[in-house]
C-alpha cells in the first residue's frame, strides 16, 4: 500500500504574479528573499537608514577631526596657526585625518569580505596599499606642476599639498575597496557604487579635488592676502571640500533614499 502523498512545493511564480504579490515602487518584481538586494519592503529600509546612521556619525567624526587639527596644535606649539605656520598644519592634518580614517574602517568594516586571510595576506596587502599611496602623491605632485605649480621653488609645499589631497581622496579608497584598481574604477563610474558607503566615497572625493581647484582661482588676484600664498588656498579649499562632502554624502543619500538601488556584483 502507497504511503501518504506529500505536499510538492509550487512552482516559481512569474514576474506579473510577483509583481501582484510583492509590489515594489516602480513595478519591479522582486521577491521576499531579494528585498533587501533591490532595496524594498521595511527590513531593507530599517537597514539603509541604520547604514546611514552610521555613515552619518563617521563622517562628523572625520570632519570634527579636521576641526581639531586647528585647534588642538596651538594648546601644545607656541605660534601655531593654519596660515602663519601652514606646513606644520598640513602635516598635522594629513596624520590626523588617516588615523582616524584607518581606525574607522578597523571598526565599522563597511565592505570587509567575509573569507579569512592569512597574515602573509595582511602584511603584503598592507605593503602594496601604501606604495599605492605613495605612488599616488607623487601622481598629485606632477599633475599639481603641470597645473602650474612651482616646479623648483615650494617643492616641500607642494609634495604636502598632495599628501593631503591623497589623504582625503586615495586613502579613504585604499580603505575601503583595497589595493583593487578595477573596484576603483567600478566606484566612480556611473551607477558603479554598491552601498552607501561607495556613494559617500564618491561625493566626498570629488568635493576634494574640485575644492582644491576652486582654491586655485584666488591665487593670481592682486589682493596681497596671507592666504593667497602657495598652496595656502588650494589646501584649504580642499580642506573645505572634504568636509562639505562628508555633509552633503549622508543627507544626498539620505534624500535619494528610495531611488538607490545597490545591486550586489
């Protein structure tokens, strides 16, 4: 005698039916278990505004830090100030930004994969990011000469000028992605991010860069100001564009919240 029948599983429900069972804005069809891939249902949302949370608390922690380094220095260094002693504070700053940078990312491990590595791995992966970033200031320093830089004169000036600009750009990206050119070049292309921490690493680089360029355009004026000495403006123009990018990324993504699709690769 046969035993009992079992139930058998339905068959997978087409795109209209998913659509019909599980509306997403936009009419996409997605189901229950890929919510959170495609960025709908409350759980997804709960996440994203959780991530956000948390982008939004490191960035103040970055952009209160740059504050610091104007700050803090004159309590220990007799005279110190960002213009009268510009070099110092550059190097000041520069140290400041990617210790917190590195401790940040040791701690909320935004895009950490889950495989573990050896310590070989670790040691050579840690070795090729800072001739990365080396390589990536002395990348800085040339296209800054051939933006009309002084290549001689101010050459102490100019190397940490790019120090900090690859500080605020390269260093965040070593971070984040790793030595890994293709996730770069993933990254700032169009529609390239995956997370809300790529989209910040992509507002807050590019506030960067066109901060020191804005920086540029006083320079040539006759205004016989302290801070129109090179690269005086340009670094503070970066400066300035790093920490209005680590405002405008969390309240950009946070505003466009329900148009973001991150869709894994």
């Amino acid at each position: 005698m046969a035993g009992p029948r079992r139930h058998q599983p339905p068959l997978p429900a087409s795109a209209p039916e998913l659509t019909r069972r599980f509306p997403l804005p936009g009419g996409r069809a997605c189901a229950p278990r890929r919510w959170r891939r495609c960025g709908g249902g409350a759980v997804g949302n709960a996440m994203r505004e959780a991530g956000i949370g948390r982008l939004l608390a490191a960035n103040l922690l970055r952009g209160f830090s740059v504050i610091l380094t104007a700050v803090v220095p004159a309590f220990f260094w007799e005279g110190f100030t960002v213009l009268g002693t510009h070099l110092t504070w550059l190097c000041v700053c520069s140290v400041s930004v990617s210790t917190l940078n590195i401790i940040l990312h040791l701690v909320l491990k935004p895009n950490q994969s889950s495989k573990r590595s050896s310590f070989a791995h670790k040691i050579s992966r840690f070795l090729k990011c800072c001739m990365y970033f080396f390589m990536s200031c002395i990348l800085f320093h040339a296209i800054i000469v051939l933006y009309g830089a002084p290549l001689i004169e101010s050459v102490t000036e100019t190397f940490l000028f790019a120090v900090l600009l690859s500080t605020f750009t390269t260093l965040q990206c070593l971070c984040m992605l790793g030595p890994n050119i293709q996730a770069w070049i993933r990254v700032f292309s169009k529609n390239g991010a995956t997370s809300i921490w790529e989209s910040s690493l992509q507002i807050t680089t590019i506030c960067s860069i066109l901060g020191a360029w804005f920086g540029a355009f006083p320079i040539p004026l006759d205004w016989d100001r302290p801070w129109q000495v090179w690269p005086i403006s340009c670094s503070l123009g970066a400066t300035f564009g790093y920490v209005a990018g680590l405002v405008i990324a969390p309240l950009w993504i946070h505003w466009n919240r329900k148009q973001l699709t991150y869709k894994s690769r």
